[in-house]
C-alpha cells in the first residue's frame, strides 16, 4: 500500500478497510484480518493497524468479539457511505466549486461532460 502525505496513515489503513467492505471483499458479519496479519500484509506497525480497527469500531463498522477478533458490522456499509459522504461534502466538493468558479466553469458544461464520459 502507498501511504500518501496528507493523511495519517491509521486514517488511509481505516479507509482500505472501509474499501474492502465497499466491494464485497469482506463480507457484512464476516470476521477480518487481525490486527498483526493486516499489519503484516501493509507492512506497518500492528500498533497502527489496532489504531485504525480503534477508530473504525468506535464509527460503529467494526465489533470486537472478545478472544475472536474483529467482525464487519451488519450496518457497515451505510455507516461508511454517511461518513464518505459527509467528508466528501465537507472537502472535495468546497474545492471542486473552487476550482469551478477559477475557470469559469458552468453548471451545464458539468453535466454535458458528465452524460459524455460517465
């Protein structure tokens, strides 16, 4: 995994994890990686990895369960949609509508490209 600059990288390993459950990789209910093998397989510290599983089940998206390991939540995936969303609203779209007015770029010229390329 390449971990990039601007983000703390237990953020960008919640964000893979978050990515797995996305796509089907790893199943709502279904138990995940542990904590050592997911550090092993990013090549980072374990203490990074039980960070990001920290964060991730206090976002309600992960459960513990005690002597087991960590389980993908029934509700993960709407959990993780409302949060990518919001973080999606709250950044990239402030600077796309930055970028937008800098180049004098129309609503209409937006969704012309859009019904071409998408």
């Amino acid at each position: 995994m390449q971990f990039k600059e601007k983000q703390a990288i237990y953020m960008q390993i919640a964000d893979y994890v978050c990515d797995n459950i996305l796509t089907g990789k790893w199943p709502l209910e279904e138990k995940i990686l542990s904590v050592r093998d997911l550090g092993v397989k990013l090549e980072v510290n374990p203490n990074t990895v039980m960070r990001s599983y920290e964060y991730l089940q206090q976002q309600n998206i992960i459960f513990n369960k005690r002597g087991i390991g960590f389980f993908v939540a029934a509700d993960a995936i709407n959990i993780i949609l409302q949060i990518r969303k919001k973080r999606f609203f709250e950044t990239e779209l402030s600077d796309f509508f930055k970028t937008l007015k800098l180049l004098n770029i129309d609503m209409q010229e937006i969704v012309e490209y859009y019904k071409n390329h998408v």
